[in-house]
C-alpha cells in the first residue's frame, strides 16, 4: 500500500493524479516577485506541483486569476469579534485569512483557564488554523479588578497542546522592566519559545532591557520611527489596522521590500460590521497597494513573513510541499477572495457544517451590583480635573486637565468642550469597586452608552451625560447578561446581548453584524462622533496603554503606572 508520502511524492512527480488542480491561472511567487503562469497540483493537505502542467482528479479553472499564499493574522483577541470562534472562522476565513494566531486574553480574564481551554477545544475545530497565545498577563495590573489570576502553575500544562505557539503579548512592561517575579517566572519558563510583545513607545535602554527577556514580536507600534527602532533591535513589527487602532498609515514608510521579511500585519481587534463592509487583512492589503506600496512587501508580511515571525514553517509560499492554504484573487491590486482553500480543502458552506459544536461557556458572568444616579458623582477637586483625552482611531490617550463646571458640590459634565462622565463598575463579583472621572472626545450630547468589554479587566465601562441614564445602561447589562446598551431618556434606544463571558454572542455573526449597524445608529442619535464608539469605549479602562485611564480603583496615570489619589 502506497503511503501518503509516497503519493505526494508520485503526485509532485506526476505520476498518478494530484487530488485537485488549478489550471489556467499564475501565482505571486513571494521570493522573486514574479506572476508565475502555472498548474498548482494539491494533494490532501499540502501543495504537491507547480511551476508545470498536471492532472488532477478535480480539476479548477482559474483562468485570468492570481494565486497567493493563505494570509495570516499574527495578533488579535477573537473575542472582541463579539462572536464565537466558530463565527470567526465562518465570517473571516472566506476573505483568506487562512492562520489567526489569538491571545484568548479576554476571556481568560474573566473565566481564567476554563476560556484558555474554550479556545483550544474550539480551535481543534475549526477550518482556519487558529493558533493560540497563552495569556501571560491574566490580571493584566495590579490596578485593576480581573475576573481571574492565571499564574505560571496555571500557563504550564497547556505549553505543548498542537495548537500552542507560546506566551502571549507580554503588556506588563514596567514589571519586566523591573523584575517583577511573578513576570520573571512566566518568561523564564518561555526562554527559548515564542514570547509576544506588548510595548508602547518604549525606547532607548528600557527597551534593550524589555526585549533581553527574549521578547521578538510587537504590535503596538504607532509611528515609523518607534517600529524603526525596533526592527533595528531585532523585534518583528506586526503592523496594526482594527475596528479602533488604525496603524496602518503611520507605517506605511517601512512596508517596503527590503523590510518585509521582518513585518507581519495584524487586526488586533476587528468587528464583523466591519469585516463586512471593508474587510479583514485584505482591507489592508488593497489599502497599501492603493498608496503605492510594492504588493510584494505587502503580500509578505500577509504570509510567509508572518509564518517565520511565528515559527509556523509549513505555510506562507505558493510551492511543493507547503501547507495548501490558498488563495485565488481577481488581482494584486483588488485583492478580492474568489476563491479559498484551507490545508487543501476548498472553502464552502458544506465545508463549516462538518465541524463539531463547542458548548458556550460563562454564561452567568456578570454579577455587578445595581447602581443609581447618586453613584456617578465626582466630588469638585481643587484647581484642574484630570480628563481622558480620546483620540480617534488610536487607543493612546492623552492626559488633559480642565476647570469643570460645579453642581453643587459635584463636578459637572462640559459639553462645550465635549467633556462627559466615565465609569468602570467591577461586574465579577468580588468587590464591588465603582470609580468615576471624565473623558473628552465622544461627541454625545445626551444619555449613555455602556458596555462589559472593557480591556483587560472586562469590568462594566460606562460613559454618559445623564446620570439616570448612566445607571440604566449599566444595569440593563446585567439583566442581558453582558454586552452593549445605548440608553436616552431612561429608554433602551439599543443593545446587544454578549452572554459568552460577557463577551462574545450566541448568534451567527449575520446576526451581530446587522444588530451592531442598528447600534451603532442609536449611539449617532446621542450625537457620539467616533467612527468606532463602543470599541472606543472598551479602552478606555485599559491601564497599561499610555498616558490617562480608568479602573475600578480609580483613574490611572500609565506613565506613572499608578492610581491619581
């Protein structure tokens, strides 16, 4: 009996039929640029021919198509898709997106190892080759409320499951910094593995220090010279463009050719009402091309760059013996999927349904506490109000200070220079923490927007003009069982229900796509001005992104790296 070496080996030879064959078209060959015109010969799961003419026992016309290599998201959180993985894959793999490499980062930090393992059973299942992260900051601070604590005891048995890169973004740079021995354990028990980075605007020595832990991968890059210094300093830059962070523009200057091979790109966080409308990493492929970079830097960083960044040796090239995760474009330029095959299965309605179900998981996670409108107030402090200053498409803030109006002997919300109330609630049931501030940059006018996504601790985040409203918002989450709530006027203008930890829904992702439209339309009604306000929103509580944040211990000075008393 032939074994199945041997028939890839008789197949690649042209011996006996390869299983399927794409004929008529050429593929971007990723070491000398070029559009090769050629047969592509698939064997099961893996490339057997190209570069010749084959038979195949299915045979596929793609005649005037291109082929590229299957691309891969080197860094996000499925989670803050609001669907489960098995949405995911549905909703992101026909867009070639063929490798998603996540940090289960939220979840973990509300259910600990339990969401670790909802992963990793889930990503057995999938079609796309999802690849896990161990989440190495699960409470990401000491300044905030988490859910969970996942020490290194907790990490360690899951090191070498199949689907198990390494340790994921390392956020708690000062702690590396500073030899932090619960930091130490994680990252010595990694040496030699893969470690994620998680470093904004570090530089200079704290930086070499940061990276001698043997940290190679960042992406929290936001300017060119910060991803310069670290490609310079042996880090592999994984360029950003999400529903909130939008890095893609600022980088755009080192996505050139003689940079590819240390660039890989990412979503971080991406929506599916956002997929659906631009797209997932081929929304960023077409917007670099458009602005003139080389497609082949583009389609590297896609593909094979990223596999190398991540150690994953059998994908990322159009050529024999390479995982046959493909994909079939209209053109370099369009970067339009027609067609989609992942470890050489073509990507097709029939295809998702042999996968086996995963049973959700923490459904019963929000145990916040009600509250009413006496509970947002801000005493009045002496002389200027620290204010969190968004900026739109970044989840960097500023720290403004202003004289805010009194009322009574509360400080009051300023809606000429568009300064509102922010609140974080704990919702896991521990403490009952509530803290309260402002923020600047929503545009609301009127009522309150809230939400249990909330980075990373995932506490109840609220931001408001009315108090009463504030109150309603954050309680109806509670009685939906997590997700996000719109409210004016005392009513529910709009919401959608995350009952998955809080986090993800229980609908397909057609379902949450159109409700996130409908959402996104009552928060317009309030007079909010962000693209992307409920993401917006869901970093606001994040303390170990610079330069002003919320917890439910208090507002938090990051570059402090400490609570404003």
């Amino acid at each position: 009996m032939t074994s199945k070496l041997e028939r890839f080996i008789d197949q690649g030879v042209g011996r006996v039929p390869a299983d399927i064959v794409l004929k008529g078209g050429c593929f971007f060959d990723l070491v000398t640029g070029e559009l090769v015109q050629s047969d592509i010969a698939i064997g099961a799961d893996r490339i057997v021919g190209t570069s010749g003419n084959y038979e195949g026992e299915t045979e596929i016309d793609i005649s005037g198509r291109i082929v590229v290599p299957g691309f891969i998201d080197t860094h996000l959180h499925i989670e803050s898709s609001l669907v489960t993985p098995h949405e995911f894959d549905r909703c992101v793999l026909p867009y070639g997106v063929t490798t998603a490499i996540c940090d289960p980062h939220e979840i973990a930090n509300v259910l600990g190892a339990a969401g670790i393992e909802f992963f990793l059973e889930s990503a057995l299942e999938t079609i796309m080759d999802i690849r896990v992260q161990l989440s190495s900051c699960v409470p990401a601070t000491h300044l905030e409320t988490s859910g969970a604590d996942l020490p290194i005891e907790s990490l360690l048995p899951y090191r070498h499951h199949p689907k198990v890169i390494g340790l994921a973004e390392f956020m708690n740079f000062p702690g590396v910094i500073h030899k932090d021995p619960i930091c130490m354990a994680k990252l010595d028990a990694f040496q030699g593995g893969h470690i994620d980075g998680h470093a904004p605007l570090l530089s200079g020595n704290d930086l070499n220090g940061y990276l001698a832990a043997g940290i190679r991968t960042e992406h929290e890059c936001t300017t060119a010279s910060e991803a310069l210094e670290k490609i310079r300093k042996g880090v592999h830059i994984l360029v950003r463009e999400g529903s909130v962070s939008k890095d893609l523009a600022a980088l755009m200057p080192i996505i050139t050719e003689r940079l590819s091979p240390f660039l890989a790109l990412c979503t971080d966080d991406r929506n599916p009402l956002d997929i659906a409308e631009q797209g997932h990493l081929d929304h960023m492929i077409r917007t670099a091309i458009a602005s003139r970079v080389e497609p082949l830097a583009i389609y590297r960083a896609a593909s094979i760059s990223a596999a190398r960044a991540f150690g994953l040796k059998d994908r990322g090239l159009v050529a024999p013996g390479w995982r046959a995760d493909l994909v079939v474009l209209d053109s370099l330029e369009n970067c339009r999927a027609d067609m989609v095959f992942s470890a050489g299965r073509r990507v097709t309605d029939a295809l998702f349904s042999s996968r086996r179900p995963v049973a959700p998981i923490g459904l019963d996670s929000v145990k916040a506490r009600p509250v009413n409108a006496a509970h947002f107030g801000v005493p009045v402090a002496e002389g200027e109000t620290p204010v969190i200053g968004v900026i739109p498409g970044k989840i960097i803030t500023e720290h403004r200070r202003y004289r805010l109006p009194v009322r009574g002997n509360e400080a009051a919300v300023d809606l000429a220079n568009d300064i509102i109330k922010v609140a974080v609630i704990e919702r896991h049931g521990k403490n009952g923490n509530h803290a309260n501030g402002f923020v600047q940059g929503f545009g609301l006018k009127k009522g309150a927007i809230a939400s249990t996504v909330g980075h990373d601790s995932h506490n109840i985040c609220v931001v408001g003009v009315s108090e009463d409203d504030m109150a309603r918002a954050a309680n109806r989450l509670s009685e939906i069982k997590g997700g996000f709530v719109v409210v004016e006027g005392g009513k529910v203008t709009g919401e959608i229900a995350l009952p998955i930890a809080g986090l993800m829904s229980l609908e397909p992702y057609e379902t949450v796509r159109d409700t996130l439209h409908q959402l996104r339309k009552a928060a317009f009604a309030l007079g909010a001005t962000l693209e992307e306000p409920f993401l917006q929103l869901a970093f606001l509580p994040l303390p170990v992104i610079p330069h002003l944040k919320i917890s439910d211990r208090g507002m938090v000075d990051v570059d402090k790296f400490a609570l404003i008393g």
